[in-house]
C-alpha cells in the first residue's frame, strides 16, 4: 500500500533511523496508524456528473505514482473472489502494469514509465510465476522481483514491425503469441468499383520462443480472409489505421490450445476462428461473413459484434467481450442493429454447426462501449468483466448477482473514451512481489505535527515496519 502514514510531534530522535532504507522490514507505530489514501468514492450523480473530474486521480508524498480514485458502487467483501490481487494496465503521467488490492483496491504496485501497456496478467514460464504485460513496443515478461527477464518482438520475416498492444499472451508451452500489423499491397477490387491495388494492414499471428526467438508458428489472415469480409467501411475514421492504411482485420486476442490450435478474435470480421496449429489452415470461422454457425438460442441472440477477449473456457465453450457498437454511450437495449455491451459466453457444437448463449452479463447502467473490453473467470469461478472505454470493474459470482461494480473515470460519450483509464482487462490472481529497491519514505511537517509517509512499491509480503532510532 502506497503512503502509510505516521503522526509524531517529535522528529529529530527519528532521523538516524531515516537514513538506513534497505533495513526496513517492518513498522512500530509510534502514533494513531492510518492510510493516506484518499478515500474510495460512494456517491455515482457527483463522480459521473465531474466532481472529481473526468480521471479522478490521487498523489502520494512517499512516491511520484498517481493511483485512481475509484467510485464504489458495490464492493461485496463477503461474495468477490479473495483471491489477493488485480491486474490491470494504465496510466497517468506515464502507462505500465500495475497491480491493486482485491481486498479494498489499495494500489500495491505501479510502472508508469511506458508510453502505453495494455493486457497485463499472470503467467507461468520454465516452472516460474511471472508478470506478462504488452509495455512501449513489446510483451514484456517480469519476474517476481520485478525485473525484465524478456522484452518480445516479431521475429523472422517480421522483425522491423511491430506487435500489436491488445495480446501479451504467454502459452502454456512457455512461448509468446504475437499479434503483428504490416503494411502491405492487397487488390481491394472486390469492394467495388474505384479500387485497385492499395497498402492495408494485414495482421499475422506469430509464435515465439522468448529464450531463442525462433519463430514457431505463423498465420497470415490474407491466406484465408478478403478484405470483403470485414464491417470496417475501407474510408472509416477512427484509431483503426495503420497510419494512413486501412485495416480490414482488426485482432485483438489469441489464445493457444491444449491440442496446439489457435483461437483467433478479428474485432472487424465480427468473428472469431479456429487455427490448426501444424497446418496452418482455418478448421471454422464462428461470426461475420464466414460463419459455420448458426445461432439458436432461445431467448436472446449470441451473435456478437466488434468483440475483444476471445477465450475457450472448455472444450465447446467459448467467453468474449460483446462491444456490438463502435461509440461510447449509455444504452437502453433498444437500439435498431445492436445492443448494449456486455460479457458473453457461448456454447458450440462442430456437428450440428450450431452455437447459443450460455451466459451473459450487462452493465446495471447499461453502456456501450466503443472498443476494447475483457472478461476472465477468476481463480475463484467468478467472472471478472472490464467495460473497456467505459472505465469499470465488475464482478459476478456464479449466479450472476453483482459482487464488485467500481470504476476509475467517467462515462463519456467519446469515440474512444478516456485513454489513460481504459478498463481493457482485468485479471485476478496470487502473487507474491519481492522488490529489490527499497522503501520509500517521505517526513512532511504540518501545523498539527510531522507526518512520516512509507511505501514500498510493489512489496506484497510485508504487513507492517518498524521504524526504530
């Protein structure tokens, strides 16, 4: 936890103790123990309507991070998932992974020192816990102690670009997944009359051994794909540009299986589709223009649209984040051609062709969310959902109630939202932090005493310290 503080009304016996930082283990309170923190919001009209701003941010005296000042509009102690810590990505001054309480959403850990990082979680390389995030222009991989162990690019006929930010995933083969965009001619004379040959952004997906960087594996969507196939209009604006090239695809996940395939999300196809992991070749496409499926579900439609996050959760199962439009707003679920954003969990079977909707999960304020957006199950079985441009948390138990409703910004009728609070993805997990800088400490007098502020920036084991003379 940023800034613990302690009141004193006497300093000068303390400053011996000040000097010597790496002997901090642990803190004899001298005085009334209390968090600098400032205060989790409760009141929604007065954080929406601006009274904190549009990114409600606080500062520390112990250290130069920023942290968000979150509204709380439920926090089920009794019902989230205790599993110890959140990992998201963000940023103030700077972006990078950081890491919060699940407990009361203290920030533990922050790296604001990127430019932008995105899908920060978890992982396991060679036997080892390790932090994965997408961080400047690479997957980054971080031990416990928080060093960079390796820093991920496209490799072979890919080097020189660049890896998209939506996918850091690290497989359970202990490699690297890559989302890369190149720049390159494509005849687009399908789309209709006045195109020819132009440069668009094609996507390949690229696996890496991050200890040699051999390629292992690479797909190309222009091996199966026509730029026909997408929904994103060729003259569209917005952020989906490779510079001034058009990009028809749009990936933003991958997810490598147990028998080695690979599950592919193309936001601008609408779909999302099965890789053979040796051949290369597209086993079936689920959404867009090239589905296999149909849909048959009962009550409500699985047909998704604009997605992020594609993940199997079992063999015939598969969750996503539904974004079904491309401006940020609220939504009243009546809308002509879409609906409100939401999590989605689908079912599928490869013999009938058929696939419906398992579960699914709405925002009570009811938004849709222009882009991005994530949803995990916790270690725990809840389900973690991140509204992406809209920037909110929320967490549901197994019978869907609401455990956990917070956010970190206001909802604003942006076409991509506030960037320095996206709530892109979240994830859950244990996690021990062992940092090998020291703490921080801070001594500011005021009128009613000198206050001591100490932090250690990403310390997860340490409870309390001592400070001693």
């Amino acid at each position: 936890v940023i800034d613990t503080m302690y009141t004193t009304h006497s300093i000068s016996s303390l400053m011996p103790a000040i000097t010597p930082l790496h002997n901090f283990l642990t803190i004899l309170a001298l005085a009334t123990q209390i968090k600098a923190d400032v205060p989790n919001f409760t009141d929604l009209t007065s954080y929406q309507a601006g009274a904190l701003g549009e990114a409600p941010t606080q500062s520390f005296f112990s250290s130069p991070l920023k942290a968000p000042i979150y509204q709380i509009n439920k926090l089920d102690a009794e019902k989230v998932d205790d599993t110890g810590y959140i990992f998201l990505t963000g940023g103030y001054d700077g972006y990078g992974p950081s890491i919060i309480s699940s407990k009361d959403l203290s920030l533990v850990y922050a790296d604001q020192s990127y430019s932008f990082a995105q899908a920060a979680s978890t992982g396991t390389l060679y036997g080892e816990q390790v932090l994965v995030v997408y961080a400047g222009d690479a997957v980054r991989i971080f031990n416990t102690h928080y060093e960079l162990l390796y820093a991920v690019t496209p490799q072979g006929d890919l080097q020189g670009w660049y890896a998209d930010s939506h996918e850091a995933y690290l497989s359970p083969d202990d490699t690297v997944v890559l989302v890369v965009g190149r720049r390159e001619p494509v005849n687009l004379e399908a789309l209709g009359s006045g195109y020819g040959t132009e440069e668009v952004t094609n996507i390949l997906i690229q696996e890496v051994d991050p200890q040699s960087n051999a390629v292992l594996f690479e797909f190309d969507l222009l091996d199966y794909f026509s730029p026909e196939d997408s929904f994103w209009p060729k003259n569209g604006s917005g952020p989906y540009r490779f510079d001034d090239t058009w990009d028809p695809w749009h990936v933003n996940a991958v997810q490598k299986t147990a028998a080695g395939d690979f599950l592919i999300s193309s936001r601008h196809l609408h779909s999302v589709f099965l890789v053979d992991g040796a051949t290369a070749e597209v086993k079936w496409v689920m959404g867009g223009k090239r589905s296999d499926f149909i849909d048959i579900s009962t009550d409500v439609s699985a047909v998704f649209r604009w997605q992020h996050n594609a993940q199997f959760t079992a063999e015939n199962r598969i969750m996503l984040f539904d974004n079904q439009g491309v401006f940020n707003d609220y939504c009243t679920g009546e809308e002509i051609g879409w609906n409100c954003s939401r999590g989605l969990e689908i079912q599928f079977d490869t013999e009938s062709w058929t696939y419906w909707v398992v579960e699914e999960w709405y925002h009570p304020q009811g938004l849709v969310s222009a882009s991005r957006g994530g949803v995990n199950r916790t270690p725990k079985g809840n389900t973690l959902v991140a509204w992406g441009q809209n920037p909110m948390y929320m967490e549901h138990n197994p019978d869907g109630e609401v455990v956990m409703d917070i956010q970190r910004g206001r909802v604003l009728a942006l076409d991509h939202g506030i960037s320095s609070v996206i709530a892109y993805r979240a994830w859950k997990s244990e996690w021990i932090g062992m940092p090998k800088w020291p703490p921080s400490i801070a001594v500011n007098d005021t009128e009613d005493g000198t206050k001591i502020y100490v932090s250690w920036n990403g310390a997860t084991e340490v409870e309390t310290y001592m400070l001693v003379s």
